[in-house]
C-alpha cells in the first residue's frame, strides 16, 4: 500500500501522527484524503478543547458578569461596579468658635459607598455619613473616605475657627462736658480696632461740648458671626464755667484783672514771662507787667475731677513812653484810584484809618498797611490815628494821595532828539484794552493799534515818517469812555 507521502509500505498511511506545521493546532493526523490536519488548541491549551474565543469563561472578578474569552485568549467579563468618585465637598468654614460645623461630601459610583470623616470633634448623627454636623471643632484639615466594593477616594476640606470678638471697655463713670475730646480706644480691654457709634462720636473720638447727661455709646468688635458690641452710658457733667472778663487796653503797666467770681477755686497764669499778679487765686487780682504789649492772662477754674479756663488780652503802655505814628508817604498816580497805605505805629497801639472825604474804602481800617480804593482825581488827604485805649493820648498823621487825570498831548516831535519824540498820553497804561485810531486832514487812517503804550513814533501805516502836520485821533478807553481830538507832529 502506497502511504499519504506516495511511499509503498510506508508509514504515512490514514490516522497516522503528523505535522501540519501549525503551533495553533494539536493532535495532528492525516485525514482520509491524506492532508495532515491537527485540532485548534483551546485557550486553556487544549487541543480541541471547548475553551475557544466567544466563549464562556470565569476571569475571578465579582464586580464583572458575562464572562468570554476574547480573540486573544483573555477572559474579559461586564464591569457591573464603579469605583468612589468625589465631585464636591461644602462647608460653612470660616465660623466662630462654638458654632456647629456643617460638612458634606458628593460623590458618583456604584453603590453602597461607605463615608468616613476624620477631624477633631463630636460628629453629628456620626462620623460615617455624608452630610455631618461638627460640634467642639477646630482650624484644620478635616478628611473624609469614601470607599465601595470596588475602590476608593480620599479628600481635604480645611477648617477655620475663628475666636468671638471681646468689646469689652471701660467707661468713666462721668466726665465734664468742657474736658474732652476723649479718644475711646484708651478705654479698650477686649479686642482693638473696632468701631464706634453714638452721639458727638467721630472715628474713636467723643466730644463731650455741649452735652449734658448720660449719653450712650457702643462698641463694635469684630465682624459678621464673631462680632460683639457692648454698650455704655457716659455721664457727661456741666463742670464749672471760667470768664477771664473783656478783653482791655490800659495806659499803665499794671492793671485790675475782671474774671468772673465761681464757686471753684481758681488761679491765673500768664503766657508771657514777666507778669507778677498780687494774689493769682484771686479773680480780680492786680497783675504787673514789665513792660508795653499785649499780655495773654488764662483764669483756670476747677475741683480736681472737673476744670474751665478762659483767656483775656490786655494791651499795657508805659505813659512814660510817647505814642508815635507814621501815615508812611504821599504819592502821585496817574489815573489809578486805588493804592497800597504803608502806615507804621507805636508797638500795641489801636489803628484807624480815615479821610476827609466821604466814599473812601479801606481795605483793612484798623490795618497800619492798608489797601485803599475810590480815591477822586486830584488831591485825596487821608489820617492815620494811633490809641492806646481810652484814657490815653492819641497822635495822629497824614499822607496825600494825588491822582492825575488822563493827559492827552496836542503835540510831540518825533525828531529823535531823545525828548517829547513820543505821542505820550499820561495815565494809559490803567487802560489796556484801549483802542487809539489816528487820521490825516483827509480822512485817511494812518495808525489803527490796540492796547497803545505810548510807543507811536508820528510813522504811518506802511513805517516811514508822517509829514509834518495836524492829525486827528479817536481814543477809546473804554466802551463807556472815548476821546477825540487833534495832535499836531512837528520835528
């Protein structure tokens, strides 16, 4: 018998072991038209085992169903749970201490998830909840655990805890109404930097003038839940009234001081060194000065809780010393009507300006240098007096103020001589906005300016000389004020 390799007697024949050259088969064996043909090996090796691609098979996870094997061998199930997922935490982080802390978690996967919070406290119904109430917590990390059956997420949330504000303070049981203002902040024992309110109260600072009775006033610590406010009533009393009397001016060099009698003690100082007072408790004391001025003397009344003090000015000359006085210079304007008076007097005496003449203004009367405006063209005589008070002698003095009219020329020549080459009109510089046209016996405009400063020179329009001759000019000063005339150019 030929076998399947064509050899007689051979071997090869029907059902004999062969090999078909191919790993993924087994058992290999010529068939009954002598192919050499092997079993495909299953996934779990066997060959011609029922363990093939699509079908079924166990991969050992619980959380997968519908187990097969794939086309490489590899036994994949249905994944059936998915893993803790956290997408959210909540908090009402920042709070004050003793406030119950409120904390929550969310999270996507498959269920049952178990939750697990960590962090100092009493947990609220407990620790492995979602949404959790803690009492007695504290600034710090609080960490909540997630987990199912097949995984687990782990998050953060920080905690503050905040201290309640203490707006303790410490008011006076009464202060004076005259002794302020008081700066409320130095009356603070609990937390600094808060706010106040209540009446004559600015910033931090009361201001007890004026008021009478208590008055109440709050403090404000803190802000939002942690803030605090306490409240006081300041008792604000009248305390004493001081009245250091008129203010005076005396030719002498002593002088009966005129305070207002209290029923508080008193006592008087002076600003100035040098003055010796007979008895300085006594309101109506003489006081001695050593020499002329005006002397400030405080009159300061008080109990020891409460106190007043009020100042008065007394002006003292020696009589032995002349009072003299200087209306300083006459002078001579032209046109303007208004000038600066530049008086001198005696050191401490009274000033007053006046003047022959009504409708004068001054800008300071009692002023030694004084502006004074409305003066009348021509002579303006004006006095100055100087006093020491009455009783006293006085000295007076003048000064004359002349003003010149405006003074247009009839003529100039403009010869260049250095003299009179000008048209010059006296007193136009007080009138800037002016307008001066000039014409010929014809008619013709020569000269159109405006603002003249007394720079015309007798040149015409095109800058060459005029001829000798009688021009005619229109002025304007003012809307309100115009001149014509004529001037006359002759070199």
């Amino acid at each position: 018998v030929i076998d399947c390799l064509g050899v007689p007697g051979g071997s090869a024949v029907l059902g004999s072991a062969c090999n078909d050259g191919n790993a993924s088969t087994g058992n290999d064996v010529y068939n009954a038209s002598c192919v050499c043909a092997g079993q495909a090996i299953d996934c779990l090796g066997v060959p011609g085992g029922s363990a093939l691609p699509g079908t079924t098979c166990d991969d050992g996870n619980s959380n997968t169903t519908s187990d097969q094997w794939s086309t490489g061998c590899v036994c994949i199930g249905t994944v059936t749970c998915i893993p803790p997922a956290i997408t959210g935490t909540t908090s009402n982080s920042p709070l004050c201490i003793g406030s119950p802390l409120q904390l929550g978690i969310s999270a996507d996967g498959t269920s049952p998830m178990l939750y697990s919070w960590t962090g100092p406290g009493t947990y609220s119904p407990d620790s492995n909840t979602a949404m959790v109430t803690v009492d007695g917590a504290q600034t710090g990390p609080y960490i909540v655990t997630v987990s199912n059956a097949c995984g687990t997420d782990v998050d953060t949330v920080h905690v503050i805890i905040n201290p309640v504000a203490d707006a303790t303070w410490n008011a006076p049981v009464s202060i004076c109404m005259g002794n302020g203002p008081l700066d409320l902040n130095s009356l603070v024992s609990g937390t600094s930097g808060g706010t106040w309110s209540g009446t004559q109260v600015s910033g931090s600072i009361f201001d007890p003038g004026g008021l009478m009775g208590a008055i109440s006033i709050t403090y404000l610590a803190g802000t939002g839940s942690c803030a605090s406010s306490v409240a006081h009533s300041i008792n604000v009393n009248p305390g004493p009234m001081a009245d250091a009397g008129p203010d005076d001016q005396v030719c002498a060099l002593s002088y009966p001081l005129q305070a207002v009698i209290s029923t508080v003690p008193g006592v008087w100082t002076s600003q100035l060194p040098g003055a010796v007072f007979a008895d300085d408790s006594i309101p109506n004391t003489l006081v001695t000065v050593p020499g002329n001025g005006v002397y400030a003397f405080i009159w300061t009344v008080g109990d020891g809780q409460c106190h007043a003090s009020d100042t008065v000015l007394i002006g003292f000359h020696n009589p032995d010393i002349p009072l003299w006085v200087d209306a300083g210079e006459d002078q001579d304007l032209n046109v303007f009507t208004s000038t600066q008076l530049e008086g001198d007097a005696a050191p401490g005496s009274t000033i007053t300006w006046s003047s022959v003449a009504d409708g004068l203004f001054f800008e300071d009367v009692h002023d030694s240098i004084s502006g004074v405006s409305n003066l009348s063209v021509g002579d303006n005589l004006l006095v100055i007096t100087a006093s020491f008070g009455d009783g006293c002698a006085t000295s007076t003095d003048t000064v004359v103020i002349h003003v010149n009219d405006i003074f247009i020329p009839q003529g100039f020549s403009p010869n260049g001589d250095g003299v009179n080459d000008n048209f010059r009109i006296t007193g136009i510089r007080a009138f800037p906005e002016n307008d001066l046209m000039v014409f010929n016996r014809w008619g013709t405009e020569v000269l159109h300016t405006h603002g003249y400063a007394n720079e015309w020179e007798g040149r015409g329009r095109n800058g060459q000389p005029l001829l000798d001759d009688t021009y005619f000019y229109v002025l304007n000063l003012t809307p309100e004020r115009t001149y014509n005339g004529f001037v006359i150019i002759k070199r």
